[in-house]
C-alpha cells in the first residue's frame, strides 16, 4: 500500500470511521512493517500486572477503599445480607463468549496517540513510542516524547499569542500536554482542546470539548480560564478534571486542588477541594465528588461508583473505538460499583460487568450489543 492510501486509512483509523475493509489493509500493512512503523496502529504497551483483573464482591460498598488494585462490584439485588466474599480472578480474553471471537479479539485498549492541528492548518499525527521535533511556532519549540507526551517550551523573549494550536484525540487515544506557561493537561479520549502556542497578555484562555485533567501553572497576573459547552472555569492555579462531552446529558468540573470559580450565562459557583459543579442545561449546582472515580482514566483505570450502566458503556466506547447497542433500555440505569485496569482487554471488561448476573454482552463486528439476562 503507497503510503499516502495508508495515511488516509490511518486517518479514518484515528477518526473512528475505519471500515472493516480498512482494518483488514491496516492489519495487512501492520503485519509487513512492525519493524518500521511510524504510526504504530497495533502497539498497545502492557505488563502482566495490566491484563489481570482484580475482583472484589463486598456487602458494603461505601467501606473504604483498602486498594484501588481491587475490583469493588456491586449492584443492591445482587448482594446477600452479612455476606463479604474477596475474589481473586484472572479472566483471559478466550473465556469471554462472544458471536464473533476474532472481533472480539480484535478490540485492543486505547493508547497514547492525537492530532495536533498546527496554526497554518497542517496536521501531525502524535503517536505511542515516536518521538519527533515539530517545527517551531511563534518563539515556540514543539517536541513530541516517545512516552506520549507533547511539550512547548518559549525559546524566545517577546511571547506572541496569535497562533493557535488544536490537539485531538480519536475514541481509543489519550495523550499528554504540557503548554508553555508550564501548564500540564491531560486529554481523555475523543476530546479536543484549542490553545494559545504561548500566552500574553492579561488572561491564558483554552476550549475544551470532551474530558481533560487539568495541573494549572500557578501565575497570580494571569488567570487560566477554561472554556467548555455552556460554561467558563477560571483558576489560578489547581488540579481539577472538567467532563464535558457532547454525548454527557451534564458537564462535571471535580476540584482536587486549590480553588476554582465556574460561571454560565447565569449563575456563578466557586467549588473546593473534593467537591464538583454540576451543569444541567442551565441549572448549575454543587455537590461533593468523588475525586478517584473523576481522575482514574488519567492513572490508568475505569472506576465507577454507584455509575449506572449506561454512563459505563459510553467510556468503554471511547476507549476502545466501539460501538454500543442496547436490545432492553431498562437495564441502562442498573447501578455499577467497580474498577478495572485501563489497559485490560475488552472481553474483561465485559467479563466483568456480567458478574452483576443482570447484563450479557455479544459482540458483533465493532458493537457491543448489551441484554439483560433473561
């Protein structure tokens, strides 16, 4: 295949819109340059202490946490009062029945890869163990590490902020930024985020759509403002995590650190450590968060507390490029309690959240199609 038809199924790839007849050229061409492949479609890093899942069935599920290694699943008709049982499983993708095994098979995790759209429109794509120079950018030096993370370093002493910089994420891809005021982020699956190459001026303003991590550079003089559907978080300096996806019916902002304001077009919280704003169509609110469920995909995990089923399956749809079809709505709203590494393979994941005894899953092509039990 001429390397421009690959870098045009590769697109599709990142995109989400890959036919099975591009998969099948992607696999085909993959098979052939493993050794020199500047894309690294098929490269999921992983360790054994990645694919195992831990499981872990207790009667209350408001305990402590003693380990975010254990696996807490719980769903109230499932439990048996006075009753704690500690499970240790090792679940293997072929133990997972399925219409379609090789699909199934097929279905890796997400890893390390983007799309940085540059100020003059040309794109580069960011990929798993590719470290690459990108041509500089008002004042601006751009290096892409081979650990996934892209970094802006100011090489000059006036600081231009006209150029802006986009960087995407497909279903099945995260990746890590550091801006040039020092700023860390990092962007969840099929999320974007648009910035200033560097900052000047009284204020550092970003759009986000989808999920991201924020560790703000601390600057009194110029307060970091996020931009996301329907809402504006202005931070000097913090920790927080902001879901705003289009497919969410709300957006969430979880403070983990320092203090952020979050204002719409009418009204304006500020929220602390631990707590979380909530914005439903107009109305926003503040509750308390919880902070390890908000970040577990930024370390490396799925965990969801008292999540309901449906919520679930739109994370597993990001991360592993699939569809999901529901057969029976009712069982959208059965409530899951548990954790599973990130990097595990589809088949545990739904392996998984089988032993709630209330869903099965099939898979057919890259759909998951979801049942109840009986």
């Amino acid at each position: 295949m001429k390397d421009k038809n690959i870098q045009e199924v590769f697109n599709r790839y990142q995109q989400g819109t890959a036919s099975d007849d591009d998969l099948a050229l992607l696999e085909s061409w993959y098979a052939q340059h493993q050794n020199n492949d500047p894309y690294h479609i098929a490269d999921v890093e992983r360790t054994n202490s990645v694919d195992r899942v831990w499981l872990k069935i207790q009667q209350d599920i408001k305990k402590p946490k003693m380990s975010r290694l254990w696996v807490r699943i719980s769903v109230a008709a499932s439990l048996l009062v006075g009753f704690s049982i500690c499970l240790l499983l090792y679940f293997r993708s072929n133990n997972f029945i399925s219409d379609n095994q090789a699909m199934v098979k097929r279905i890796s995790p997400g890893t390390n890869r983007a799309i940085l759209t540059l100020a003059n429109g040309k794109q580069v794509i960011l990929a798993n163990n590719q470290k690459q120079q990108i041509p500089a950018q008002a004042n601006t030096q751009i290096q892409s590490s081979a650990s996934g993370h892209l970094i802006y370093t100011v090489s000059g002493s006036e600081h231009i902020n006209d150029s802006l910089n986009t960087m995407t994420t497909p279903r099945g891809g995260q990746y890590h930024l550091t801006l040039s005021d020092g700023t860390n982020i990092w962007l969840n699956a099929a999320s974007s985020i648009t910035y200033p190459v560097n900052f000047k001026g009284k204020e550092r303003i970003v759009q986000v759509v989808g999920e991201a991590y924020f560790e703000v550079a601390h600057n009194p003089s110029m307060p970091f403002l996020v931009s996301t559907h329907g809402q504006t978080i202005t931070v000097l300096g913090t920790h927080f995590d902001v879901n705003a996806y289009a497919d969410e019916p709300t957006v969430h902002t979880v403070l983990l650190e320092g203090k952020v304001q979050v204002s719409t077009g009418k009204s304006v919280v500020n929220i602390l450590p631990g707590q979380q704003s909530v914005l439903s169509g107009s109305n926003l609110k503040v509750s308390d968060a919880d902070t390890e469920d908000a970040i577990a995909w930024k370390n490396g995990m799925f965990s969801f507390t008292g999540e309901n089923l449906e919520s679930v399956m739109r994370k597993v749809s990001r991360w592993y490029a699939v569809d999901i079809e529901f057969e029976n709505p009712e069982v959208k709203n059965i409530p899951l309690t548990g954790v599973i590494s990130h990097f595990s393979d589809v088949s545990d994941v739904l392996h998984m959240l089988e032993m709630t005894k209330q869903v099965k899953f099939r898979v057919v092509n890259r759909k998951i199609i979801v049942s109840d039990k009986k």
